[in-house]
C-alpha cells in the first residue's frame, strides 16, 4: 500500500481521486487549505470509505508545513491538484496566480527534492492547447495560453520539462484536463461552487434546481452542427481512474508522460442541456447570448496517447454525468 499525497485533495477532481485511490489499494493524505473546498468533505469521504482520510489544513505555498508533511511519511507519489482555476478571476489578478500555481508548484517541488521523492501527477488542462488548429487535439499540438490562468499551466508543465532533463529521478505523469464534469455515483461528493457558476454544467444545475430562471448560451453561430460550443466532457470518476492508472504507470516505470484525459467525443451546450433535462426530469428553458470573449468554438481530445500508454478509456456517458450531477445536487440539497 503506497502513501500518495494529494494537494488540493478536498475539491472537486482532488476529492474523487482520493477515494478512486483507496479504492485502487493506496492511502491517500490531503493537503488542503480549503479556500475552494467545503469544510464538510473529509467527512463524506470518511462515509465513502469507511475510515477518515489524512488531512492536513494548510497551503502548498507554506514550505515549513510541507517540511514537516515529508518528514513523517514516507510519500512514494504526490498529486498536485491545488491551484486557482477561474480563467475571468486569473485576468484581474495575474500575480496571485502565478505566485499560487507556479509558486505552490515550486515550493511543493523543492519540499520533494528535500525528502527525494521524485514522483508527481500534475495537473494541467485543455487551455494550453490556446486556439487549436486541429481537432481533436494530439499531445503534441502546438500550445499557448490566451490568459494568465493558461499560462501557470502552460508554464508548470514547462518547469516540470526541465526538471525532469535535468535529473532522471524524477518522473511527471502530465494530465491535460479536457472538462471534467458529474459527480461520484453515491451522491456524496461533486462540484459545489460558492458564487454563481462560470461552468455550463454547474450553471444547468442551477436552472435545474430553479436557482436560477434559464440558461444563457454563449453563442448560437458557431461553425458547429447547432451553431453552439463544442467541448469534450468528461466524468470526473473516468477522470479520477485516469490518475490512478497515471499514478501506477509512475510507479511501475519510472518514466513520465504528458497525455491529454478526454473522452475524443466532443457534444454541444444544446446536447448537454438536453442531457440535463432526461437527468432531472423536465426540459430546462434557455436564451440564446451573445458568445463569451475568449470561447472557442469546438475543443475536442484525442484520447488515442492514453489509451495506448495507460489503457485508459472514459467509459461514463453524457446521461451519466448528468444524471450523476443531478443526484449529488438533489441529494446535498436534502441533507
Ligand atoms: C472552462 C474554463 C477552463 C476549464 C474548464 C473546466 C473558461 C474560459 N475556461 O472551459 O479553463 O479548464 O472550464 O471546467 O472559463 N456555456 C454557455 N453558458 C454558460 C456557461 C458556458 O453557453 O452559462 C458554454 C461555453 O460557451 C462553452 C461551453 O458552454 O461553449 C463550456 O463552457 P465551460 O463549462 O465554461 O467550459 P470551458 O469554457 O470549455
């Protein structure tokens, strides 16, 4: 049974790999400061599991805690999920991004090479791909960023590129997110934004629990078969294997990848709000909007890197994110 450290393990992705995780044998230990986590997780996921995971409350940015962390386990894989990941919020404050992403990253980096553990699963994002020229998007695409969220991302992976040249101890399984979305099958654990949501799919919740009276959609005249966005949706447990058989292929070879985790199928706003509708019961009422700055029109994985490498394969459908979201919001509701 290996020790793995997830920072940032209390928030959405962060929390169902842990239990994917345990699941899969390991132990996992949380490292979150819960700024964009709720208070009440490590008791769900103690209701999961059916014991209380490790957590300690404190910041990836703090050297002294990570210190102490490494020096009482013995840690054979860290998961970095902690950093800030609201694109709009990144434009206005561009130094807290890079002194929370690139920072925390440095800092977590330096507390590894410290304790030698050399072996990290990071966190990385469709966005670096910047405007894609062929779809769906292979690993090795040219990339970019078009904010500074984009950019600690981009500039994360590149750290990690050298670090990796320069020592071949270390070893980095790099996950380019396409749009996670859903919520585990209990019920028990999801995504819980504190604000009005930016995301399509925590937006339709919303609309679908009559917090809020309609959908926008961005854009009706995109290039696309319904003239609305395209994006690749993934459900955050298919998402939550992928870092387990990231994780294992670290351990089992010493080598690291960069792979894209998508499902290479890529579906509408009108398709995902279809979806929705079938999950909660009734057909969820829309406006068209104008198109939100910075959009693209059609963001699509192809998958084919991780399936070769890892044998990973999204198998969740887009009726069972809906329909899985749905449960968790009904369900938290209730509680
Ligand atoms: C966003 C983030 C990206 C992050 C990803 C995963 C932005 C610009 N990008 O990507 O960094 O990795 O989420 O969560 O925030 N839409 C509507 N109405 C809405 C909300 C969204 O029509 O109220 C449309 C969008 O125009 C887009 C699609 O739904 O076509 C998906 O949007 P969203 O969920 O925000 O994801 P991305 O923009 O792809």
């Amino acid at each position: 049974m290996a020790t793995i450290l997830l920072t940032g393990g209390a928030g959405y992705i962060g929390s169902h790999t842990c239990v994917a995780l345990a699941q899969a044998g390991h132990r996992p230990v949380i490292l979150d400061d819960f700024s964009n986590a709720a208070e009440d997780v490590p008791d769900r996921l103690a209701h999961l599991l059916g014991s209380t995971p490790e957590v300690w409350r404190g910041s990836v940015l703090d050297a002294e805690l990570l210190a102490r962390l490494f020096a009482t386990h013995d840690i054979a894989v860290v998961m970095h999920f902690a950093a800030l990941k609201a694109v709009g919020v990144s434009m206005q404050r561009p130094l807290d991004y890079a002194r929370t992403n690139l920072g925390g990253l440095m800092t977590l980096l330096e507390a590894m090479r410290t304790a030698s553990v050399h072996r990290l699963v990071y966190s990385s994002s469709a966005m670096v791909y910047g405007l894609p020229e062929t779809i769906p998007i292979p690993e090795d695409a040219p990339t970019g960023f078009a904010n500074p969220y984009g950019y600690t991302k981009l500039a994360g992976e590149q750290l990690l590129e050298q670090l990796a040249a320069s020592d071949p101890r270390w070893a980095f399984g790099i996950l380019r997110y396409f749009n996670p979305v859903g919520a585990h099958a209990s019920g028990l654990i999801g995504e819980d934004p504190a604000d009005i949501p930016n995301n399509l799919m925590p937006y339709i919740a919303r609309v679908a629990t009559g917090e809020l009276p309609h959908l926008q959609v961005f854009g009706d005249d995109y290039p696309t078969p319904d003239g609305t966005g395209i994006r690749d949706y993934i459900h955050v447990e298919d998402l939550a294997e992928g870092h387990v058989l990231s994780l294992q292929s670290l351990m089992r070879t010493g080598q690291g990848h960069l792979l894209n985790l998508g499902t290479g199928q890529g579906r509408s706003v009108l398709e995902v709000l279809a979806a929705y509708g079938r999950a909660c019961g009734r057909t969820l009422p829309h406006v068209i909007a104008p198109r939100r700055p910075g959009d693209v029109p059609i963001l699509c994985a192809d998958p084919t890197r991780a399936a070769e490498l890892l044998g990973f394969r999204a198998r969740r459908s887009l009726d069972d994110m809906c329909a899985s979201s749905w449960r968790w919001i009904t369900r938290r509701q209730g509680d």
